[in-house]
C-alpha cells in the first residue's frame, strides 16, 4: 500500500508541527473502524481523521470532515472521551519505521492526578487498528479486539499488553549499513523491487520501485543476479532516498492518469514522468490524503452510477 513509512514519517512531522500542546475538545466515532478527535490549538481547531479501515486506513487532518454521529457513542468512543477528551497532546511518533503512529496524552483523572495514555493508530491494511493503552502499555481498549481464535500471533484485548508481533525480519532502512543491505537484499532469490520492499521495513512496493528506478535498474530483475557494482549503485541511491528522509525533504504528489489517481507518495515519483500521466504537489501529506480519498470517492461514486444504469437500461 502507498502508506508507508516514510508516509508516516512525513505525516508524524507534519502532526508534530500543529497538535503538539494542543486540546482534545471532542472524541466522535462516526464510523465503526473510525474516530475524529476535534482538536484545539492557538492557531484554531483541527480535526484529526484517524481510520483503521480494511480497506483504506489512513490518519490525516481534515478539513472538510463532515461526518455524522451516531445518537448513542460506541464503547471505544465512550472510553476516549472519559480518558482523554479534555486532555492535552504531548507527543506524537512514529514507532519504529512501522506504519504505526503514537499519540500520547496527558489528562487527569478521578483523582485530580496526572495521567498519560498512549493512542497506537496501526495502518496495516486488513490488520489496522486503534489501540488505546496505559503508559505502562496496558490495553484498555481498542476499536478492533482481536481474540486468540482470530489471530495466534497477538491478543489485541483490554488487560493485555501492548507489543509489535515480529512476523517477519525486516532491517530498519533508516539504520541499515551496506553490508547488511547487500546480504539482505543482494542474496535475495526475489526481484530486485520485492527484495527492496521485503527485508526493509516501510517500503512500499511503489518507493520500491522508484529505488530501482532512480538506480536505472530493471526492477523484475533477480536480485541475487546483481553484480557487485549494480548493488552498490543500488545501496547508493537508498542511501540517498532515505538521507531525504532523515533530513525531513519531503515532496507529497499525487500522481493521476486519465481515470484518475493511481498513486501517492511522501517523496515525488520520478518513474511516472512519461507517458499520460502527471503529477500534482501538495504541501502537507494531510491534504494530500484528504484530496486522494476524495478523488477515489468520486470515482467510486460515478462508477455505481454507471454500473446502476447499465443495469436499468438492460433490464
């Protein structure tokens, strides 16, 4: 999916900036796999999306958000608002290079005591989920519960504790040193692209390719078939990728053909620069989200139109 981590990384930047001491005014579930929190700073009030849908998780803030609510709040959102609707954002994360972003707020409780809790938004396709902790790491509740019958890798259920399952072993691209890159990736029996995207953490298949692009290596190519000069002009142009990365240089795009939006990214896409496509520029990963999820909503609208017409016309 095109949000990766360095998607995240772009967005936690961009979340730090604005909601960093600012209020929870209101906690909203309109959604069953959705919350928006209403936020206020003393540049305004913000409302900040955060979605563990199957199909498109995404965390963004909206402007134009404009859902209604339910006449009776879900569990979930009953429990946010008595933690920390109120409290005060005293820090926002991204853990890892995971696709997972950490929210931490300070509010009091019965007690008039200080407390901190800590909202995990997990952007893993058909596994996302918001999971609301202790600071000890505690689960008090999360939006999905994830029994032992559902999955034997991790209870996501209130009393448990809170932990990333190591499924697989991926190396931190922010971190990784070109010996590692090269036995992890150059003795790969996989393509050069899925290798990429593979043994290093927050690489989306399109960031993928956009490596083997800018290294002008065939991306179908056997990554085990690289010579020692084409992996190192691979690691080489990595490096550079993710020292854009570490240094905050991002440059959100859209990229679009004629039927519309086909991919997105934190970094801008080189290797959709021929042909019918072009790019659009954003300046915040928020409103880039927000206008691709709009563009594919559209999209999907005009589609059942289309598709409800055929029907009537061949009925």
């Amino acid at each position: 999916m095109s949000f990766d981590g360095i998607v995240v990384k772009s967005l936690v930047a961009e979340l730090r900036e604005k909601l960093i001491d600012t209020k929870i005014d209101k906690v909203y579930q309109p959604e069953k796999d959705e919350v928006c929190l209403k936020i206020r700073s003393k540049e305004g009030v913000y409302k900040l999306l955060l979605s563990a849908s199957a199909s498109h998780p995404r965390v963004y803030i909206a402007n134009k958000y404009e859902k209604s609510n339910p006449k009776k709040a879900p569990v979930f959102c009953m429990t946010l608002r008595k933690y920390i609707q109120g409290g005060v954002i005293v820090d926002i994360g991204q853990v890892g290079f995971e696709r997972i972003i950490k929210i931490s707020v300070e509010s009091y409780d019965e007690l008039r005591e200080k407390t901190r809790k800590d909202l995990y938004i997990e952007i893993m396709g058909k596994h996302s989920n918001i999971i609301f902790c202790r600071e000890d790491g505690t689960i008090i509740d999360s939006i999905k519960h994830v029994s032992a019958q559902v999955s034997s890798v991790r209870e996501v259920l209130p009393g448990r504790s809170y932990f990333i399952p190591q499924t697989v072993a991926k190396e931190n691209p922010l971190t990784v040193t070109q010996e590692t890159f090269h036995q992890a990736v150059g003795s790969s029996s996989m393509s050069v692209q899925k290798a990429l995207y593979s043994h290093l953490t927050g690489i989306s298949p399109i960031m993928a390719e956009e490596i083997c692009h800018l290294a002008s290596i065939d991306s179908d190519y056997g990554a085990s078939e690289l010579s020692e000069t084409e992996l190192l002009h691979l690691y080489h142009t990595f490096s550079l990728v993710m020292e854009d990365v570490k240094e905050g240089n991002f440059a959100p795009a859209i990229v679009f053909d004629e039927g519309g939006p086909v991919e997105y990214a934190a970094l801008s896409l080189t290797c959709y620069e021929s042909g019918t496509y072009h790019s659009q520029s954003f300046r915040s990963m928020s409103r880039l989200l927000e206008e691709y999820y709009a563009s594919r909503d559209t999209l999907t609208r005009i589609r059942q139109k289309s598709s409800d017409l055929r029907r009537i016309v061949q009925t």
